[in-house]
C-alpha cells in the first residue's frame, strides 16, 4: 500500500511538471486552486445529505439513495482537494457515474410509523367478559 501511494505521488508530480511546461506554472496553480475550492463545494454538499440522512433516518425512510450521493460527494470532495491530474480524473469519473445513476431518491420505509398518511391509528381497548 505505501508503495501505491509512493507511485501515485510521483504520477501526479510528474504529470503536473509536464502540464506546467506546456501551459505555464500559473495556469497549472489556477487549476490547483480551482479544483480544490470546488472539493470544499462538494464537502459541504456531503456533509449536508448526511444531515439530510439522519433526518429521514429519524423518519424511518430508507435514504439509501441519499447515502450513495454523499458518499459520492465526500468522495470527489477529497479527491479534487488532492493537488494532481490523476485524482481530478477519479473525482470527475466519480461524479459523472454518479449523475448518471438512475433511482437514487429515498424510500419510504415498510415499517409503519405514527402520523404517516398510509396508517390508520386506532384506539381500543380490550373489556373481559365476567360472568357471575
């Protein structure tokens, strides 16, 4: 594991050397700059669906299509703040297989809960016959 990170370091370094020489250092440090600001953007995005998720959680509505989002979105967050070539291409991958994602909207759960439009709350009680 050291050693593929040891690798991926080197590859970034060497593509970002390759891309300063062809488009200028200044152009290179803009892209660095703007590719993490917009991981913070997507951080911050993550870090509200995860609120979000607890919420519905607390609803008993299944966000398992809320999760994949933020997971998504975290995910590409930290690789966009990564400085590098490579790991912006991860993040952008990330993203579009994300987008292109069908059905990832909550869903209610099966489990009823209190004060849902799809329960009927009844009140009873239950009286023994006594005979004398």
């Amino acid at each position: 594991m050291p050693l593929l990170l040891f690798l991926t370091v080197c590859i970034e370094v060497a593509a970002l050397i390759k891309l300063g020489q062809s488009i200028g250092a200044g152009f290179v440090l803009l892209e660095l700059a703007a590719t993490a600001a917009l991981g913070v953007l997507l951080l911050r995005a993550g870090g509200r669906r995860l609120a979000r998720t607890q919420q519905l959680v607390a609803l008993l509505i299944q966000p398992s299509g809320l999760i994949r989002q933020s997971t998504a979105f975290l995910s590409a967050g930290l690789l966009l703040i990564v400085p590098g070539l490579l790991t912006d291409l991860l993040a952008v991958g990330l993203l579009v297989r994300h987008l292109f994602r069908r059905g990832s909207g909550p869903q209610r759960s099966t489990t009823a809960r209190q004060g849902s439009r799809d329960v009927i709350d009844v009140d009873y009680r239950v009286h023994e016959d006594r005979d004398p």
